[in-house]
C-alpha cells in the first residue's frame, strides 16, 4: 500500500500473527504500552483479523504492517484512529521489534503513515500521545513535525499514572 526507501507498509497477512506477537510481546512495549501486547500468537491473528476487515472497508482503525523490503521480515506496524467527534483528525501509534530499533525505521514509518492519512482519508490534525519518558517515542514524533501541545493525566491508557505527553501535526 505504501512503499518508502526501506518499508513495505502493507495489510497484514494471517502468517503475520507470530511476527506481530513478538514485535509486541517485548519488554520495552510491555513498560511504554501494556494493552499494545497480546496474549499469544492466536490474539494476535485475531487482531490481524480485525484490522484488515477495516482496512477492507477503508475504514478506522486502519493499521498496517511494516515489512522491511530487504528481507520481507515484518518489523513492525502502525496504524491511526479517530478522534471522536472529529473526523478530519486521528491519532497515530507505531511499534518497532527490538531487533529493528535505532535504525530510523519507526522515522520512516511515522512519515508514510501520515503522509497516508492525509491522502487516503483527508485527515489534517494528526495527534501522537507518549507516556511521559519514552524518549525515544518522542524523538520520532519531533523528527516528522509533530510539535508538543500539553500533557495529560489521569489517561487510561497511561499505565503509571505519569502522565501522557501529546503531540501534533497539521497537514
């Protein structure tokens, strides 16, 4: 669906199930996101099942994987959702498997996803939220234009109560 200089972002295949597990069954996503792991590789095929019946109906959540074009290997994924109530605005998330980090690819993905959601949806705000210490998550935002806006508390999704910090771009 996407292609940059490395990346094949593409819908997830079923035999991308045990790939997926792994990338989110590691430490680091486990501290930055607990719900973002799944249980095993037959929770994983199922969200696999639901996220490309969206993406079959060119609908949100639409969230794809990330092949590395060298190897085919799947390195990770990223998808965006909406915000309720505004259909011009979504927010985006990404994941890369330990093996692959520090390497500019969650940059990369981070760009073509955007620049998708612009083009494939018409959406114009994007919104990144980041726990509160996830240097490496804020790195990725600020290199593709996402500029800090506040920070949040009390998120459910903010695992320590720590804090969200959001970010956005306009397109």
């Amino acid at each position: 669906m996407i292609e940059t200089k490395r990346l094949i972002v593409r819908r997830f295949r079923t035999d991308d199930a045990r790939q997926l597990y792994e990338n989110h069954r590691d430490e680091e996503v486990g501290t930055w996101f607990p719900n973002e792991r799944y249980a095993d590789p037959e929770e994983a095929r199922d969200a696999i099942r639901f996220y490309s019946a969206c993406v079959d109906r060119g609908e949100l959540p639409f969230v794809l994987g990330a092949e590395l074009k060298e190897t085919g290997d799947l390195i990770g994924d990223a998808g965006i959702s909406e915000v309720e109530g505004r259909p011009e605005e979504t927010e985006i998330g990404y994941c890369i498997g330990r093996k692959y980090r520090g390497q500019g690819y969650a940059t990369e993905l981070l760009g073509a996803v955007t620049g998708f959601a612009v083009s494939r949806f018409g959406i114009r705000v994007m919104w990144g939220r980041v726990v509160r210490g996830n240097r490496a998550s804020v790195r990725v935002l600020e290199k593709n234009g996402y500029r800090f806006v506040r920070e949040e508390s009390g998120a459910e999704d903010d695992p320590y109560g720590n804090g969200m910090l959001v970010y956005k771009t306009e397109l």
